[in-house]
C-alpha cells in the first residue's frame, strides 16, 4: 500500500507482520530477568515524559537509562525528577553534546557493571515505538543479537520521512552490505537489542564510530564475533516533536567508516576485549 501524507509521503507496503511467529517458544524458563533500555536524549523534553510510562507498561523486567547530554531544554533535569518519582529509572548526565555512538557506550559501560542481562537501544522521539519491546524480549530468547529492521523480506515500513531521507536511508544500508557483507536487511537501524555477552566481549573501547556508523560497527562487530543476529520487523515513524540531530558531518562518517570496518577486519584487528580485561565485569552476584 502506497499513500500520500500532506507534503511527505507514507511508505508501508504491507502491514508489518507479528514477529513472534519468526521465533520459537521454548519451554526451559526465560533467561532474562533484568533488560536495560538505554535511551539517549538531546532536547527530548516533550517526549520523555510520554515515553518512559510507554515503556516501562511493556514488562516489569524493563529498566531505563537516560543517557542526557546536558540538553538545553532542561531534558535532564526532568529525567532526574522521573527517576526520583520512580525507581525502575536511572538517569546519566555528561557534559555536553558528545554524540549518539558514547553515549551508548557510557550505557552500556554503567549497564554491564551492575549486570543486567539484556540491553535494548531506543531513540526517545517515538521513531521506535514501545510497543515492539516485547517482541525483542520473546527474540532475544533464541539470537545474541536482534535488530529492528525497517527493510525486512522487501518491505519497507517507515512511515512520514521526506523521500529523500528514505532513499538516503535505504541506500545506506545497500551501501553498508556492499562494503562490509553484513548479512542484514538494516544495519543502520538503532532499535536493537543485545545479550550482556555481546556487549562484554565485543572491545567497546574499540568502537570507533558516533553516528550512524556507530549501528553499523556495533553489529558487524557482533557478527564478525560469530553471534547470532536476528532481525524483527519494526514500524519506524519519523518523530512528531522535537527536532533531528541527523547532520551531513553524520552521513560523511558512515561512507567511509564502513571501508575502515572491512579493512580492520581483513588485518584481523576486530579483537575481543581480553578475558579479564576491565571491559568484561563480571555478571551481578
Ligand atoms: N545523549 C545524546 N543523545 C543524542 C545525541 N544526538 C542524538 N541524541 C538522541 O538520540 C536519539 C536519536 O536522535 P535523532 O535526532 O532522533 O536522530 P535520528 O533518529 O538519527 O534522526 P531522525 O530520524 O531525523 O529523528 C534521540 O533520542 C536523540 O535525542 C547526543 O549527542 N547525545
Ligand atoms: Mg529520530
């Protein structure tokens, strides 16, 4: 189904289907207890009070972490009144705007040292919808890895970007898969969903990339590792409040990280973090 929405199009050429029937049920107990959505934010404050009741009414093994950038707007502040009000909250401030890619790896850092088993990325502008939680919960069950795929089995489900964006996006991923042969249908998505494995082998302090490529280095990474990723599908809506962060200087670091990932893993410098190294804590007593 294509349609026009006022000067932006809408593209979904199917409605996307349940995901839980891509994965099977098993009956040994789960192995989550505990999962860590870490949610970035830079002058998010019209959003976060929506989103963090939006998330957390998904499964009461949901934690969050806002990961906050001194934002302008007083997004912080807020974040902190949240967490005080509620405790499956925690909130981390940096000092000022040092990009999507860190801030992930300072969540990922806090999230390992006080061993949550599951970490899930999310975006607070409503691109990722909530309601896809529990499908990364059910898949993470079978994969180390699952990416919320926007251009899954040929189809394409985002909803309200200009076309251009679209295309630039879609391309990306062509472009990503060409150079790095990563077996992904959206290697550039940030709704993704890791196992503390992951995170505690990969070298995070390795991870080179902020912005778009960030997504695209984390799962080459994993897969290079030999983890398992899986991909859902995921209805990506551009958001309605707030404005992008996306920038040209975003763009020109992912054409050519790309060629560094294939060339660092041709010399074999993709390593693990060393056992025992200080980026492996271990697991929560
Ligand atoms: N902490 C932190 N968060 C950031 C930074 N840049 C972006 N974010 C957050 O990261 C998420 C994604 O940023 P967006 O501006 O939506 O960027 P995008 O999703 O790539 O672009 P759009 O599709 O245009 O929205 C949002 O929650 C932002 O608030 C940053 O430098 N630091
Ligand atoms: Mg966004």
């Amino acid at each position: 189904m294509w349609g026009v929405s006022g000067a932006r199009m809408l593209y979904i050429c199917a409605k996307v289907p349940p995901p839980t029937s891509r994965f099977k049920h098993n009956s040994a107990p789960p192995l989550l207890q505990r999962a860590l959505v870490i949610v970035p934010t830079y002058n998010e404050r019209e959003n976060l009070p929506r989103l963090v009741p939006s998330i957390l009414s998904r499964d009461a093994r949901l934690e969050i972490l806002v990961v906050d950038d001194g934002s302008p707007d007083g997004t912080g502040a807020m974040a902190d009144e949240i967490a005080a009000a509620e405790r499956r909250v925690h909130v981390i401030h940096r000092a000022g705007k040092l990009g999507l890619g860190t801030a992930y790896l300072a969540g990922f850092a806090w999230g390992l040292e006080r061993g949550y088993e599951v970490f899930v990325q999310m975006d607070a502008d409503f691109s990722h919808d909530p309601a896809h939680l529990p499908h990364f919960l059910n898949a993470i069950e079978d994969y180390d890895l699952v990416l919320g795929s926007r251009y899954l089995e040929g189809r394409v489900t985002v909803v309200n970007w200009p076309i251009a964006r679209l295309l630039l996006s879609y391309y990306a991923n062509v472009y990503a898969r060409w150079v790095t042969g990563l077996p992904v249908a959206d290697a550039t998505g940030g709704f993704k969903c890791f196992r503390r494995e992951v995170l505690a082998t990969l070298d995070l302090a390795r991870v080179e990339s902020n912005g778009y490529s960030f997504q695209i280095e984390m799962s080459f990474r994993a897969w290079k590792l030999g983890f398992r990723i899986g991909e859902i599908p995921i209805m990506f809506v551009d958001r309605d409040l707030g404005e992008s962060k996306m920038s040209k200087s975003i763009v020109r670091e992912a054409i050519w990280r790309v060629w560094r990932l294939r060339f660092l893993s041709a010399f074999g410098r993709l390593r693990s973090a060393r056992p025992g190294s200080p980026a492996i804590p271990p697991p929560a007593a």
